[in-house]
C-alpha cells in the first residue's frame, strides 16, 4: 500500500506541474510468469505437489491473456496517462496473483485516481455495468471495446456504446493500443520480470509496484532536466 501511495503522489505532482493533464488515461492487466515449475490445476485442486516437483510457488495462481494464452504467475494492474501529445506516465498500479479479474480492480482503483481524468481508454475484458456505472458517477467517460447493445439492454450499456461510438471518441480509442500496452513491454525489458524475481505474493506485489514508481521518478528527472521524458533507460542502466 504505501510503494502504491507513492507511486499515486508522483503522478500527481506530475500534474501539479504541468507535465501532464491526465485527462485521458488508460489501464490493463499484465501477466508475469512464476518462479519455479508448473503447477497444475488439477493437483492445485487437490492441494497436492508431485513428489518430483521442486521449488513450486505455491501463492501463484493460472490467468488467460489473449497475448499469452494460459500463464501461471502474478499480475499487474496498470493505469497510465494516454492524453494525446503527453508522456506515458504511470499514475497507478496495483499486483495480484495472475487470475485477478480486471475490471473488479479498477473499480477499486477508480477513487484514488487524480480528479482531472475525463476519459478512460479500456478493452473488452472491463464491458461491466459496474464499470459504466462507477465511471458515469465520476463524471469520467468510459471507452469501452464492446458490442452493440440489443434493443432491451439497460439504458446504462446504451450510454456506454454511444460514448464509444462518437467520432471523437474512436479515434482516441487507438491510443490504448499505443499507451498502457507498450508500457508493459518496455518495463518488462528494463526491469527483466518476464518472470518474477521473487517467491510469494507480497514480495512480488511490492516489487512491481515499485518498478513503476523508478520508471515515474526517472520521467520526472527528464522533465525537470528538459530531456524527452520516455527515454528513461539510460538513468535505469546508471542506477544499476
């Protein structure tokens, strides 16, 4: 909690300083592979370890990515800014076992995000009237990947899809693809946690909580010194 605390004042110091607006953001859901071998469902089930099975994280749990298909591990929950002609600054991020449900953690994260957010960029795994409902309450417009409402749908998922559907809106959508998802890969490469470093859920939530708050406090370093804020990997290799 506190690594998230801190990560969340840095963004808003960013804001504070008018490096960012954070007016649209963007979020996702990362996977990051265990320590150790396979454990598979069925043994989980039956809380049993193969007798040749060695060094098995047992507080790692299976999710399904659609880039990844089935990984056994942990995961990261990401928000990003993705405000046209802004830096890709991380405002937020919270970590669980691989199988957490995407859409249940923003909602939880939805009031600890900085008050200037208008628009939030989301893809087909966040489509819930819980979602809609607690962005429309925040006054912030969800852009959601999703499909046609039926004639009897709520008049709550017609308001989502005529969010989404305005011109405006659609051209912003592409930047979810060009935001949150390269941030993952680029901190994936600078940090080298494809696959955790560590055993154990609280020490693997800390650390990749703590990889996007070194990414932010080296982005503020390149605001401050006039360099291009992204182009962080340089300062990364120093600290090393």
């Amino acid at each position: 909690p506190e690594a998230q605390h801190q990560l969340q004042s840095l963004g808003l110091h960013a804001i504070r300083r008018r490096y960012i607006s954070a007016k649209v953001i963007s979020a996702d859901k990362s996977l990051h592979e265990a320590r150790g071998p396979l454990w598979h469902k069925s043994d989980r089930k039956k809380k049993r370890i193969p007798k040749k099975l060695r060094g098995v994280d047992r507080e790692s749990e299976w999710g399904y990515s659609p880039y990844r298909r089935w990984v056994q591990g942990y995961a990261q929950h990401a928000i990003v800014n993705a405000t046209p002609g802004e830096a890709r600054f991380p405002l937020d991020c919270a970590v669980g076992t691989a199988n957490m449900a995407e859409n249940h953690v923003l909602l939880q994260r939805l009031p600890e995000l900085p008050r200037t957010i208008r628009k939030v960029l989301l893809d087909g795994r966040y489509d819930d009237e819980e979602i809609f409902q607690a962005c429309r309450d925040a006054t912030i417009l969800p852009l959601v990947h999703m499909s046609r409402p039926t004639r009897l749908a709520s008049d709550l998922r017609k308001w989502a899809w005529r969010v989404r559907s305005r011109k405006v809106n659609r051209s912003l959508y592409v930047r979810r693809r060009t935001t949150v998802e390269p941030t993952f890969g680029n901190g994936k490469r600078s940090f080298e946690n494809h696959r955790v470093w560590f055993y154990g859920l609280r020490k693997n939530q800390t650390h990749l909580v703590m990889t996007h708050y070194v990414r932010a406090i080296a982005m503020l370093i390149n605001f401050e010194t006039r360099q291009p804020p992204e182009h962080i990997q340089e300062l990364l290799d120093a600290w090393q």
